[in-house]
C-alpha cells in the first residue's frame, strides 16, 4: 500500500458521521488557507454540555474526510470542555499517522470543529477555556504542513 495506512483507509473508504443534523446547537465552516477546500461540522449539544451528534460535510481530500470521520467519532459523547482539549494531534495519533504534507487536512477538521462550539457557545451565552482566543475566521496555519495539491 501507499502513503496511507488501514486506519485512515478504513476513515476515508467508510467516513462515519457524514451529513447534516436538523436543528443542530452549533455551526461551523472553515476553509483552509493551505489547499483552499471547506468542511462543515455540525454538532449537538445536551443539557449537560455533552456533544450528542456531531456531523460533517467536506469538499476536501480523503485525509480530511478521515480525519473528519475520526474526529467526529472522538468526541460523540464527550462534554464541550473535553472535545476541547483534543487536538488535530491527537485525532491523527489515533489514525495512526498521516503523511507531513496532510497534517493541514486534519487541522481543518479541529478548526472546523471548534468553530461550531464557537457558535454554540456564543449562541447559549457560553465560555469556554479552551476557547479562550479562538478566532473562527482566522488563518490559524502554524501546524500545517505544505500540500503540493
Ligand atoms: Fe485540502 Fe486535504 S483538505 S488537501
């Protein structure tokens, strides 16, 4: 096989958590300033601030798409201060590894993930710690890598 392992094979051939969720407590959109594609994410939040659902749609590449699809499956059933604290570090250690130069992919993932608790939380009058700073339109790009796409 290639640059990429079953895991993320496995993320990409069959993301879970794909599409759109009626009503969701919180939105977010994110285009990356590296390769230019998009991703939505869409989640749902309980009365006890836990993430309920948590969906995705992407005009990006297959390592995003599984990233996506990892990451969403990571904080289903976590409270927002957990989902917080993971990082696109982590949802690629749990893919066990993706190519330097699609680092950026899983970014837009994370980006795209905190900007709807972003809007979750401006929505119900939330902060959060992990927040702190967040700028939803930013182009936070220190952890990207290079794409040749
Ligand atoms: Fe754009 Fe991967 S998301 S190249």
């Amino acid at each position: 096989m290639g640059l990429y392992n079953d895991t993320v094979m496995e993320n990409f051939l069959n993301p879970k958590n794909v599409g759109e969720i009626e009503n969701p407590d919180g939105v977010g959109i994110y285009g990356s300033p590296v390769c230019g594609d998009m991703m939505q994410m869409q989640i749902k939040v309980d009365e006890n601030d836990v993430i309920t659902d948590c969906k995705f749609k992407t005009f990006g590449c297959g390592s995003a798409i599984a990233s996506s699809s990892m990451a969403t499956q990571m904080i289903i059933g976590k409270t927002v201060e957990e989902a917080l604290k993971i990082t696109n570090k982590d949802v690629v250690d749990e893919l066990g590894g993706l190519p330097a130069v699609k680092i950026h992919c899983s970014v837009l993932a994370d980006h795209a993930i905190k900007s709807a608790i972003y809007d979750y939380a401006q929505k119900h009058g939330k902060t959060y710690k992990g927040l702190e700073g967040f700028d939803p339109n930013a182009d936070d790009d220190d952890e990207h890598g290079t794409c040749g796409l």
